[in-house]
C-alpha cells in the first residue's frame, strides 16, 4: 500500500508518495524529458545529478522553474 504525504510545489499544496524522489516529482510535474529545469528543496538549490536519490519529505517545499527563450 502506498501511502502519501503532502508538500508544496510553487506555493501550492500536492499530495505525491511518501518518500518519492525528486527525479519521480519533477518528471510528474513536467514531463520526463525535463529541459531548462531549476529545482530547490526548501531553499536549497538540488544539482539534476542529485535529483534521482534526493528524498522528499512530508510538508517539503519545492520550487520549481523552467527557463523560457525569448527576448
């Protein structure tokens, strides 16, 4: 049985799977071919190298931003 936790992403409340990866969150929030991504856990900026075995934890923040082209 999988059981869930609650954290924030952007501001706002998710409930994802207790213990989830990072890796597994951004893939469900962006896609799986996740380009021009920044990811901080609790202020914490985390290097994509560091996502697949960086744990999150119930009422963790995320923040999650995408770069845009443009000018």
């Amino acid at each position: 049985m999988r059981i869930g936790m609650t954290i924030t992403i952007n501001n706002k409340q998710v409930e994802v799977v207790a213990q989830e990866v990072l890796q597994q969150i951004v893939f469900d929030q962006m896609g799986e071919n996740p380009k021009g991504i920044a990811v901080a856990v609790n202020g914490q900026v985390i290097p994509k190298d560091f996502w697949i075995e960086t744990k999150v934890k119930e009422n963790d923040e995320l923040l999650i931003i995408k770069a845009t082209q443009g000018g």
